[in-house]
C-alpha cells in the first residue's frame, strides 16, 4: 500500500491573503516592476510537443520571476506545474533557482519554507520509485538508469551516465535523506509551520517511523478533525500494527468525507476487508476503485485483484473446476501485467514473483524471468516481498541451462537469504534442502527439513523429502546400526506421508476423520498432496524400506501394486489423449462429419491396452505374491475361513504366474532373441528364473525344468539355475535322479565355490542322502573357509551334532562323555547362532528342546527347605544331596520351564507346527496333559490337517497318560480315536498295531481299578471290545516275523495272558456293575453322570465356539491397535499444532503487553526413534495415551528375546520348505546390505522326542518332519 502523499505546500503558506482573486486555472500572474500584470498560460506551455521548446520556455520564465522578483507563491506554481507534468528534473532544477533567489540579502527567509516542503515531497516521492538496495553481483547486471529524459537522474544523451556522472541509479535511503536535510531547514527557520508538520509525517512514515508519525498526525488531527492526509496516514499505521478493524473505520470514514479521494482509500478498505477474512467485500473494493478511478496511476488495486485471482486459481475446490480456475489464472496474471506495465518500481515489486513465476513454470525465457527477480529484489521495500524475490531469483538460476555447470554455492547462499528473510517461507526451505541433496550434503539437508516440519508440521513435502533421505542412508550406511536407525526414521516419515494420502482419498471415512480432521483435511485435499500421491518412485521406495521385515512385508507389496497402478494409469491417460488428438484429426480430415473421429475412438476402444508397468514392477510383484503362497494372509491363517491357506495359497502363486508372464513378454519384445549380457538381459533373466519357480509350485514341474535348462543354455554358469535343477532331481528319491543333483551342485561349486546358498543345498543334499558325516565335515568347512558367520550352517553342525549324541546310547563311560561334550558343542553351535541372528527360530528351538531334554548338562538340585534351621549336620546333608547332579528325567522336568519360556517366544514369529508340538511335549513332561493336548491338536488341526500320524499319535499318548493319572476312561476313548486315525494313516506299520492293542487293552483294566459307582456298564461292555480287539492285535503281532522286530516279542507275550486274565474278570465285574445300577442309588448316580456328560459335551462346543470366535477377532483387534497407535500419533501431532498456536498467540500478548500461560509444545524430530514425543502441561500429564506408548516401547526389548523368523531357516521342517522364496530384482536393490536374505528351509527327519515307557516310537516315521527335533 503506498505511503500518503501530503498536499502541495502551496496550500499552507502563511503570506498569502486568503480574500485576493484567484488567478485562472493554468494562468500564472506575475506582477512587473512596472506594475503591469502579466499572464503566463501555463497550459500552453506544456501542451507543446516540442520538448525543447517547453524546456526553452520554462527557463525563460524562470528567468522572468527572477528577474520581477516575483512571490514565492509564482514560484511554488512554476514548480509544482512542473512536477505534476511529468517534468521532475525541471521541478528541482527551479526550486534550486528559488531557493537561491530568496536567500539573497533582504529576502524574508520565510519564503524558503514552502520551496524547501515543495522540494522534500518531491524527493518522497521519487523515493517511492527508487530502488531499496543495490545487488552487488547481480546475474543480469546493474540496474539502468531511468529512461524517463524527465527524471533528474536520466542518462545523458548517447552516454551511460547522467549529469551527476553516476551509471547506477539512486536508493531510496538516499532520497529520504535529501527530503530530511530539506525538512530539517525548514524546521528551523519556521518550526510552527503546519506545512512543516505535514511532509515531516509522511517522511517519518516512509522511513518506517511509525511511532513518531503517529504522534504528528494525531497533533494534525487534533488541530483539523477533517485532515484527509492525517487520516490516511493514521489508517496506514493502525494496518500496519495488525489494527484491522480500527484501519477499516478511518478508511471509511475518510471515503465519506472526499470519495474522490486520492490515493484511493478503497485500496485500503480492501486491504482491512481481506485481512478480516471478507475475501468477496475485499475484492469489490478494488474492483469499485478500478471503475472510479480507471486513469489512476496507481497500480495498487490492479495488483492486488491480480494476486486475489491468482490465489484462487491454485484452490482445488474453486466453483467451477478447473475451467474456472484456468480463467482466473489468466485474469490474474493479465492484471498483474497491466500493473507493472503502469508502474515497474516499487510499487509493484509485488507483481514481478508472479510474472517471473509464470515463465519459470510455462518454460519462458529464463534470463527474462531472473531479470525480473533481480529487479524485484532491489525495489522490494518490505520483509516478505524480500524473501520472494531471493526465492525467485534462486529458482530461476536452478532453471537456466546456460548458467555454470551447477552454481551450488550461489543457490543455496540464495536460498538462505529467502528463508532468513521469512523463516516461514515453505518454499525457501524445500528449495535449500533440495540443494543440499544434489550436493549429497545429507545432514545439513535432514536439518533443513527438519527445522520447516517444526515450523509447519502439516509439510507433507518435507516428510517425503525427510523419509527419502533417511531411506537413502539406509540402503547406502555401511554400518548396520546406523542403517537400521536411518531405516526406523524414514519408515516413521513415509507412515505419517500415507496416512496423509490416506485422509486425502477417504475424506469421507469414519477412519479417515479420526485420523485428519479440519484443517488436515485441507491438506490431503490438495493438489500438490495428489501430485505426490501419484509418484511412482515413492511408492518404489516405500516397498525397498518395508521389504526387509517379514511381517511387513504386506506394506511392500501394497507399494509395488500401486506404483504398477500409477505407471498403467499414466499411460492409459497417456493414451486417451493421444486417441483423442487423433480423432480430432480425423474429424477434421472428414470435413467435420465425425465419421472418421467415431472409427479412431471405436478403434482404441476395441484394443486391450498395452502393457505399460515397468517389467522390474512386475517381477517384484510376482515374487512376494509367490512369498505369500504358505499362508501369510489373515484369511489363510485362519483355520475357520471355507477355503482354507490351501484355496489363498493357489491364488497367490496364479497372481504372481500372470505378473511374471506380463514382464517376460514385455521384456521378450525387448530382447527380441539377443542376450547382449546388458541390464535387459539380466532382467529377462531373473523374470525366467522367477516364473519358473512359480511353475513348479503350481505342479507344472516339466515346464520348470525346461524353463531352467533354457536359461542354462544361455547362461551355462548360472548356479541358481542349477541349484533348482538340483532340487528338483532331489525331490525324486530315485538314484539316478540323486547322482545328477550331485552332478549340478558339484558343477556349480566348481565355478563359484564361495556361495554360501550352493554351498548350503549341498549340506542337505548330503543329509538327505544319509552322508551325515561328510555333511557336517562339509558344514564346519564352510564355517572355517567360507563364512563364518554362515548361521544355515552353524545350525547344520548344531543339530547334527546333537542327533548323533542322542543316538549315541552305549552305556561306557567313554560314550557318555562323547556324548556329553557333543550336547555341549551342539548347544555352543545354536548359542552363536542366536548371537549373529537374533530372530533365528531353529536355533532358539535347538536349545529349548535340549533344555526340555536335559541334554546339556543336569545341575545340581535345587536346595530346599532342609537346609533352613536345624543342626549343623542336617545342613551338610542338605547341601550335599544339592550338590549331586540329577538324573536325566529330573533334568528334563526341571529344565520343561526355561524351554517353555523359549518356545512361547518362538511361537510368536514362527508359524509352524512344529512349535506347537514341541511346545506340547514340554507340558506333557511336567504333567500338564491337557494343556499338551491343546498345543498337539493345535498343530494337528492348523497345519498338518490331521495327515501327520506322529502327531496324532503324540495326541493319543497324552490322553493316554491322563486316563493313567486321573483314570478316566473317557480319556481313553480319545486316546483309542486318534491311535486309530494314526494308525489309519500307516496301516501297515506294526508298531501302530502294537500301540493300538495296548490302548485297547489298557480301557479294561482302568476301569478294574475304578469305584463301582464312578463306571457305568456300558464303559464296561465298551472296554470288553476293546480288550477283544486288543487279543486279535497281538495274536497278528505274534505271528508276524519282522526282522528286525520293532517291539519285544517278549512284552507281547505277557499282554496276551494279562488279556486274557481280564477277560476272565470282566463277566464279575459288569454283574457287580448291573447289581448296583439297578439299586435307587444306582440310577441316581447313573443319571448325574448322564448330565455331567451332556454338560461336557455342551461345554466342549461352547469352547469350541468361542475359540472360532476368538480366531476371527485376533485380525480385527490387531486391525483395531494399529489404527488406536495412529489416532494417538495424529492425536499428538493436532495437540503440537494447537500448542504452537497457544504459543504464537502468547507471544502476540506479551508483545502488546499482555500476558499469557506459557505452554510446552511437542516438535518433530527427524531421526529419532519416535516420530513425535510428547509433552504438555499439566492438565496433560495424565494422558491415556502417552501412558500406553511408553509402556509399548518399555516392553519391546523383551519381545525381541524370543526370536523372530530365521533369515537363513524359516521352519524346522515342511514338504513346502523345500523351495527357496525367489530373487527380488537387483535394478532396485543394487548394493543393498539391507536386501532380504533368501530364507533356505530345510527338510529334517524326526525321531520321538519324548517316549512313553510303553509305547515303541519309529524312528523312521518321516510323517512328522521337522515336529520333534530343531
């Protein structure tokens, strides 16, 4: 807003007679020395359009006031009919010869003061269009003088000087400087004079004074209540000290006193109106102004109807759409146009951004557009349009292609400047921070952005640019804690970015209000939050970061499908307009029939679309949607789902067999046949490989081995390749198949002996084919010369170490310590393991089943209460009993709790059933059978299907025990049902026909043992048939000639005649049985157990019931925490923004003299391990929230003890751990130590882990693999 000009000093001064006759309007009257009236027609003068002439004329009539010593009066009109008509350099050049006339002796020096006030507002005034600073290396060169001939400091003719010699031209600073001296004269020699008062206001005013210009105009106003100028200089003051509403009424009331009024107080009206948020009243008061005053030569309310239609163009809510906003880009920027053309000072300094703007973003000329932020920058006069135009300039040297090869120190010394001119510049600090990373200034780029996000929290550009940063570190730190921290951070930034997308998609979703809401909405709603939604790259990122955590995994490959998402997108946009363009040829071709348009439409219609995902999109894709096939999803977890992991798994491996087709034929059409060994070469081979493993586990083998032989054939070395083949041949049984696998592995040794995953395949290769000894020489090897920090391979030696001391049963003394110092180095192999991979599950479940074993050593027993009080002699004793080691089984049992603690930790990363079953044994040595029963059925039932005949029978032992311990025959029954799906399973198997016949005959003999009133007759009958069947069992065990035999003939022997005895019994126990049912007492009891039974029954449903139940809410209230812990982060984030805000009013106060509660407010730190901390006051101390956070984060060092999934094991065992999780593409991940480890799950035999004293377990029964054993 311009400062208010005062009236000319002719009006104020004091020798005129206010009653003498006025002159003519454009005449001047001077009064001879003769006394003769004489009449200059002023008009006339300057209507001729000669400017010699005029300058001839003027001098000579300057000549003639000197010369008939003419008033001042005829002087200040020479002067200010100058200056209004354009002619400066002659105004000042005659206020010169004035001053010089009346300062002759005998002048009244009175006379000076109105020449003196005449010649400062002259100088205001040129200050108004002076430059504020001068650049000292500007890019386009100094400023030019000005091309008015006019103005006092106009070039010479055909020089680049003007009269004073200087080649630049003057400062403002340096104009208000004359216009004091000028004042200061005037001031002495009249200090009363309201003149005076007037001009030294509005100087005080320009050089922003505003205190002691406020004091003169309320001593104006005092003495004339109506003062025009007085009253616009007080309204300038009151808007400037943010008094809006007060500023409004002085505007409007000097609008009412003179609507004429220039300059126009509905500038200022506007300026109030839109500072009040009345944006629509605001622009019609400076649309009033253009209609009624439209040869104003203020630029003022063109300029700032021009930035109104400008701001609202960039609204994306605008009424209208984007025609509408287009329409108000182009009114605005043609208003601004119009502005600078009237006035390219500073006062429209303000319209050389936009402009500058337009050029830079429409790829105008780029010299033009940094002239205009050089020009801007030395004629802005105010803070923030100051920090504009450094912004400009800095953007505009980043565009130009002709400028150095990269000027990144002259940036970012600009980019500075603008943010510390306004630290509140968004702009600036993108533009700083985006410096310092293409210097790969990386900590001085986090610091930038870290310092705008705790300005402007709600920066989603900032989060981006911070999470991109931190992701950058992570893939590039050589140090893995640093990568991890860095990791952490960039995840914490891109969580908070797509929550932000989030909000902005489902604005309308309960979801997405609790987690944005108000302001944050805005947001998510703008364009520049979509723009950076449809970033493909970012989004390529996010996947890279999330692609290491197994149970993230999920996010990864959500990520992949919506960059492949945004790339179709694009292209088929991409395409559409193509279409349209040329079918608006068409149509024009036609004659503008439409004909022609209708068949190119139809035509693109018609067609399928091309393929237009990146073919490295596509391969990632595919391979963690083969990933998923083992069932990682909710619903193929949940064993309740009708489909089942089966029916998921499947659809899984068909989604990423379409994915992995749709890269290799787009990179077919690439390659075309020629494998240059470039990047496509790589890609087409790593997409086959791929595909290939897709095949064959969709059961389409041939074509898996095919597709692996083609890619030998083109790359013979490709050891991959071979290791499939290998696995394949394997998976046979068959000899020869065996010797060919050899053949591959050896042959891919041979050409890379150092890869760790060849090396591993051999390993099981040796196992598999009963090479236990050469396997675990061949371990060790590779431990000592390959990798030493190998953990498949630590785990190898571990578990086969540990295998063969507990086959080891010689009973000599040299044995046992054999097999003692085996346990020891098996438990020293699984301890490092566990030290190099925290998160190694078949590991940790090594250690816990030798603990729950006792294998490791039985220490001493456990002092009890006996060595408490007493004789010295009792307490001897006590310790010495502590100090004798303990027997094997006692171990077991007191060691069963440390491998429980260990296997429940397990079992939180590792979903396998082999957890469960060992989880299982380890309640049934500590007699805890039903919660046994629990975890064994578990494993049954959720991942074996009941196909597992060692489980199942690991279920009919420990119903078997408990009918024993509690005898309840009921338990038997269940023992005797899963004995005989068991046995089912394996039909042949004689040792199943031994454990079944002692089920069936043992039903007989707990009941012999049981009160008469706690058994029923039909128990009776029911355990007779057993113990029938339990007699033909053993009479087909005895005639059976097995050799070896795989039960003591001996023990069978005696079962049949213990059999026998019972049978014997049985008939006087059931009519001892019948006797007392048919008693009163008898029925009662008969009846209670009826109910007790069918309560059972009732009770087992309901727990069945609610264990679906429970299935079913596990996902909802994992679903329902993670969206708990995101309305407590925004919870945070929304009570910082309120704080900063507390805080900035606080400051407001107590700059004005009011007080206020200083509040704390919660920052946004980058790189911290949490994304917001929070703090508050002490009304917040309490906060729920907060609470819950820190006791998650006090808890997370514990969870980590159990272990996570092994990177290089990902179960003990599982026909589906056979085939390696594929490659991701190396395009991404080039030089990644963070890279996903290839999991390597390996097939294990099992043996009984804990045997019942009757029951023979087959240690051959390959069924359970991987259930008993790490």
């Amino acid at each position: 807003m311009s400062d208010p000009a005062p009236p000319p000093p002719s009006a104020g001064a004091a020798d005129l007679d206010p009653n003498s006759a006025r002159p003519a309007k454009g005449v001047l009257e001077v009064m001879s020395q003769a006394g003769e009236l004489l009449e200059i027609p002023l008009v006339d003068i300057f209507a001729n359009p000669s400017d010699d002439a005029v300058h001839e004329q003027l001098v000579d009539l300057a000549r003639l006031l000197d010369t008939e010593r003419a008033p001042v009066l005829a002087w200040v009109r020479l002067v200010d009919t100058s200056f209004l008509h354009g002619r400066t350099r002659h105004a000042l050049q005659f206020a010169d010869q004035a001053l010089a006339v009346f300062a002759r002796p005998g002048a009244n020096p009175l006379d000076r003061v109105p020449i003196l006030c005449l010649k400062a507002n002259m100088s205001l005034a040129l200050a108004r269009k002076a430059p504020k600073q001068k650049l000292e290396h500007p890019s386009t060169g100094p400023i030019q003088l000005p091309r008015d001939p006019h103005h006092p400091e106009a070039a010479l003719a055909g020089a680049t000087v003007n009269s004073a010699g200087r080649d630049d031209p003057m400062l403002k600073g340096e104009y208000l400087y004359r216009a004091g001296i000028d004042l200061d004269q005037a001031g002495h020699i009249d200090p009363d004079s309201k003149v005076v008062r007037d001009i030294k206001a509005a100087w005080l005013l320009a050089q922003g004074q505003h205190d002691y210009a406020l004091k003169l105009w309320d001593q104006i106003l005092a003495d004339e209540p109506t003062h025009l100028m007085a009253l616009m200089g007080r309204a300038r003051i009151q808007f400037s000290q943010r008094a809006f509403r007060p500023a409004l009424k002085t505007y409007q009331q000097v609008l009412t006193l003179r609507p004429d009024f220039l300059p126009d107080p509905r500038i200022g009206i506007g300026l109030c109106f839109w500072m009040l948020g009345d944006r629509d009243k605001a622009r019609r008061a400076w649309e009033r102004s253009m209609v009624v005053n439209p040869n104003n030569k203020s630029p003022s309310a063109a300029l700032l109807l021009g930035l109104l239609h400008l701001n609202a163009s960039k609204d994306p809510l605008h009424p209208g759409g984007s025609t509408a906003r287009t329409a108000a880009y182009a009114r605005g920027l043609a208003l601004i146009q119009a502005a600078f053309k009237k006035d390219n000072t500073s006062a429209t300094a303000a319209a050389m951004g936009p402009i500058a703007s337009h050029l830079l973003s429409t790829g105008g000329p780029h010299g033009a557009a940094l002239k205009l932020a050089e020009r801007m920058l030395s004629f802005a006069d105010a803070r923030l349009l100051v920090a504009e135009a450094h912004l400009v300039r800095a953007r505009a040297l980043d565009a130009d292609p002709h400028s150095s090869a990269f000027a990144g120190a002259e940036l970012e010394r600009t980019y500075t400047a603008a943010r510390d001119a306004n630290p509140d510049l968004v702009m600036a600090h993108l533009g700083l921070g985006s410096v310092h990373i293409r210097l790969e200034q990386f900590p001085q780029a986090l610091h930038t952005f870290e310092t705008l996000l705790r300005r402007h929290p709600r920066c989603v550009e900032a989060l981006v640019a911070l999470a991109s940063i931190h992701a950058h570190l992570a893939f590039t730190f050589h140090s893995v804690s640093d990568a991890q921290g860095a990791r952490k951070s960039a995840k914490q930034a891109y969580e908070q970015v797509l929550r932000v997308f989030a909000a902005g998609k489902d604005k309308g979703s309960a979801a997405a209000a609790s987690a944005l809401t108000g302001e944050d909405l805005s947001v998510a709603k703008s364009e520049r939050v979509r723009a950076l939604a449809a970033d493909r790259d970012l989004y390529v990122e996010i996947a890279r970061l999330w692609a290491d955590e197994e149970p993230s995994v999920e996010k990864s490959l959500q990520a992949w499908l919506q960059a492949a998402r945004i790339e179709q997108d694009r292209a088929d946009d991409a395409a559409e307009d193509a279409a349209a363009a040329r079918a608006a040829a068409a149509a024009a071709a036609a004659g503008g029939d439409g004909e022609g348009a209708g068949e190119v439409k139809a035509k693109v219609e018609e067609g399928d679309g091309e393929d237009a995902v990146d073919p490295r999109i596509r391969n990632n894709i595919g391979v963690l949607f083969f990933n998923r096939r083992n069932g990682t999803s909710s619903a193929a977890l949940d064993p309740s789902s009708s489909s089942g992991g089966a029916g998921h798994g499947q659809a899984h491996l068909v989604r990423a067999q379409t994915e992995l087709e749709f890269a290799a034929a787009k990179l077919g059409a690439q390659v075309q046949g020629t494998f240059d060994g470039g990047e496509t070469d790589a890609q087409v081979t790593c997409v086959g490989f791929n595909l290939a493993a897709v095949r064959e586990a969709l059961g389409d083998v041939e074509r898996a081995k095919a597709e692996w032989s083609g890619l030998l054939q083109v790359h013979p070395e490709f050891v991959d390749a071979k290791a499939r083949l290998a696995l394949l041949a394997l998976k046979t049984k068959q000899p020869e198949q065996a010797l060919m696998a050899a053949t591959l592995i050896k042959e891919g040794l041979t050409s890379n002996p150092s890869n760790v995953e060849l090396r591993a395949l051999y390993t099981y290769f040796l196992i598999e084919t009963g090479q236990s000894a050469v396997a675990i020489n061949f371990a060790r090897d590779t431990l000592k010369s390959v990798a030493r920090h190998d953990v498949y391979a630590m785990c190898v030696v571990g578990t086969l170490y540990y295998q063969d001391a507990r086959e080891n049963k010689h009973p000599s003394k040299e044995a046992q310590r054999d097999r003692a110092a085996k346990y020891v180095r098996a438990a020293e192999y699984f301890d490092k393991a566990l030290q190099l991979s925290p998160q190694c599950a078949f590991a940790a479940q090594g250690l816990a089943i030798g603990l729950a074993e006792g294998m490791f050593g039985n220490g001493p027993a456990e002092a009890g209460a006996a060595a408490t009080s007493g004789s010295s002699s009792s307490a001897a004793a006590a310790a010495a009993a502590a100090a004798q080691p303990l027997t094997e089984s006692q171990a077991r049992v007191r060691n069963s709790r440390d491998a429980l603690n260990i296997l429940t930790k397990v079992k939180e990363s590792v979903n396998d059933a082999s957890v469960y079953v060992n989880i299982g044994h380890c309640h049934f040595l500590r007699s805890e059978f039903d919660r046994a029963i629990e975890n064994y059925a578990t494993a049954s039932r959720r991942y074996l299907h009941g196909k597992s005949s060692s489980v199942l029978w690991y279920l009919s032992r420990a119903y078997f025990h408990k009918a024993e311990s509690e005898q309840n025959f009921a338990a038997l029954q269940h023992a005797i049902e899963f004995g005989q799906k068991a046995t089912d399973l394996r039909p042949s198997d004689l040792v199943n026909k031994y454990n079944m016949a002692l089920l069936k005959q043992t039903g007989l003999h707990i009941l012999s043992q049981v009160a008469i009133e706690k058994r029923t007759s039909l128990e009776l009958k029911a355990a007779y048939e057993h113990l029938q069947s339990a007699q033909i069992l053993f009479e087909e065990l005895t005639s059976a000639t097995p050799d070896p035999c795989p039960y003591p003939r001996d023990i069978v022997k005696s079962r049949r005649s213990y059999a026998a005895s019972l049978e014997r019994r049985f008939q006087g126990m059931l009519d001892a049985q019948d006797a007392y049912e048919a008693t009163e007492a008898g029925k009662l009891e008969q009846a209670r157990r009826a109910r007790e039974e069918e309560q059972r029954r009732r009770d087992e449903a309901e727990r069945e019931r609610l264990a679906v139940i429970q299935r079913q809410a596990e996902a909802l209230a994992e679903q329902r925490k993670r969206m708990r812990e995101e309305a407590e982060q925004w919870a945070a984030m929304s009570k910082e923004w309120v704080d900063n805000d507390d805080d900035d009013e606080g400051k407001k106060k107590r700059g004005a003299g009011g007080g206020g509660k200083k509040r704390k407010s919660t920052k946004l730190k980058g790189g911290d391990d949490d994304a917001f901390g929070e703090s508050g006051s002490d009304d917040d101390e309490g906060a729920k929230p907060a609470k819950k956070k820190r006791a998650k984060k006090d808890k997370e060092p514990k969870a980590k003890k159990g272990g996570r999934k092994s990177k290089a094991v990902e179960a003990a065992g599982g026909e589906g751990g056979d085939a390696r999780p594929m490659d991701l593409d190396e395009q991404y991940d080039e030089d990644d130590e963070d890279a996903p480890i290839r999991s390597r799950r390996r097939k294990t035999k099992s043996s009984g882990l804990v045997k019942s004293a009757e029951f023979i377990q087959d240690s051959d029964d390959d069924d359970d693999e991987g259930a008993g054993e790490p």
